[in-house]
C-alpha cells in the first residue's frame, strides 16, 4: 500500500504582513517520511509551520491548494490531533504559572493552559501521567512552568504534542538553548517515538538536530526550496556552503551530522 502524503502543498502564495515570504510554493509530504527542513533565519520555516498550524493563510487562488491527511477543507481540531507540534512560539508564549500536568493536559484541547470548561476524563488525565513519566518528567507534574529549566520546558511541550497520540511530530528547532545532556537526552526521546511509528517532520537551521532516522532533506532559502532530496545526497559541504552563504566543512559519526567551519580563501 502505497503511504500517503500528510502535507501537500500546492502553487502556494503567502504573505506576512507587506512582504512576501513564499511565492507559488509546492512541497509535498508523504506519511512514514521522516523528512528535516533546513535553512537559515528568514528562510520562511516559521512561515511554513504558521501555515501548517492554520496562523496564517495563503492567497486566494483557484490553483493553490493545502492538504493536510488529504483533507482540503480540514479542521483545525482535527487536525491538531493527528499533528503533534512543538514550537518557539509556543515556548515562548506559554503561560507561566501552569502546572507540569496542565502542560500535558492542554494538548488535548491545543490550547496554551487549561481552563474551566475543558472536560478532562479520568482516561486523559492518567494518559498525561504515562507520558509524563515516559519522558523522564513525572517530577514535573506540579511545578509552575515559569520554575522549569529549558528542557524541562521542552520536554513538557513534547508530551502536549505526544499526550493525544498524534501520527506525525512537528519539531521547531527542538534543542536550541539546552546544554549538551539536554540536547542528547531529548533527541534520544525523539528517536524512541520515531521507532513507535511517528512520522518526523523536523525544522530546524542545527544540523545536529538531524536524527539518523531522517532520510530526506530539504533545504529552504528566501522561501524557496533550492535542494529535496536523500540526506546523503544533499548533505554535503558544497551545498551547505551555499545554503548557509559561508564556508562549511561537515562531520559524520554514527548516523548524525556536525557543521564545522570552513577553509575561507585567504584575502
């Protein structure tokens, strides 16, 4: 059975604000695809995920078309659910006197803390307790996220994204500001959820951030896409370099990537 794609998207045109970020812009995504976008800041990654999210909208045009899970006319409940997604913004925006546990809680309903009208079972609260301690962050459960380090932040966020059971992850940048165990233990967790049959979309400019898992790379530049294809393909210091507008020099070991500096010409 052939996999299907869980993003297409077809001859979009978005703006924010004055300034056009993606011009008749076509990617397509197929489930079981463990597929990282790579590019530097202003690439339009934020843009991207914005759109997927339903925080900003193409225009109008009778040949433009989103599909997410072959849905055109999609939910945005709906599919929050089956798309699992960890961002800065989120982080950043997250309120900070909600308890570890409503972190996991407010996943359910992809809104940021949780309020008096959500309706949480029995099932749904001990669901966040399995994940919860999956993570390594039972010990969270009634700490204010204000008092959370970084990456206990981040790891809350992941169970929100992981506490309904998505299809896919959606990962922004998922280590930037944690320290070295930080980083290591968190994209250990992601890997253990890739082997469970998640599908990983991962954005990114950190080339460690690639897991080994990924097989295909996309590299995103003035919003547009100037290479897609196998990781081993593209991942290379030439087309690095020139995604980056500076000498790079790659590392490999065991499956993962390192950008290192370059050899500049001498002036």
């Amino acid at each position: 059975m052939k996999p299907s794609p869980f993003i297409e998207i077809e001859r979009a045109t978005v703006y924010r604000g004055d300034t056009c970020v993606f011009n008749d812009f076509s990617v397509s995504l197929q489930e079981g695809e463990h597929v990282a976008i790579l590019g530097p800041n202003g690439a339009g990654k934020s843009t991207f995920l914005k759109l997927l999210a339903g925080e900003v909208h193409p225009f109008p045009h009778d040949e433009t078309h989103i599909r997410l899970f072959g849905e055109e006319q999609w939910n945005v409940w709906d599919v929050r659910k089956r798309l699992g997604m960890v961002s800065h913004d989120l982080q950043h925006h997250y309120l900070e006197q909600v308890i570890g546990l409503k972190v996991l809680l407010s996943g359910y309903f992809a809104s940021i803390g949780t309020y008096g009208h959500q309706d949480f079972t029995y099932a749904k609260i001990a669901r966040a307790h399995t994940v919860m301690e999956e993570l390594g962050i039972g010990f969270l459960t009634d700490r204010r996220f204000a008092e959370m380090s970084t990456g206990e932040q981040r790891r809350c966020l992941l169970g929100r994204a992981l506490v309904h059971d998505p299809t896919a992850l959606v990962l922004d940048e998922p280590t930037s500001g944690l320290d070295l165990t930080a980083t290591f233990h968190y994209l250990d967790l992601v890997r253990a959820h890739i082997r469970k049959g998640k599908t990983l979309l991962l954005v990114t400019h950190h080339i460690h951030e690639i897991p080994p898992e990924v097989e295909r790379v996309i590299f995103l530049k003035q919003g547009k896409i100037i290479q897609d294809g196998g990781k081993r393909a593209v991942l290379t210091e030439a087309n690095l370099s020139a995604l980056f507008d500076c000498p790079v020099s790659l590392a490999q070991a065991n499956g993962w990537y390192q950008a290192l500096p370059g050899h500049s010409t001498p002036h």
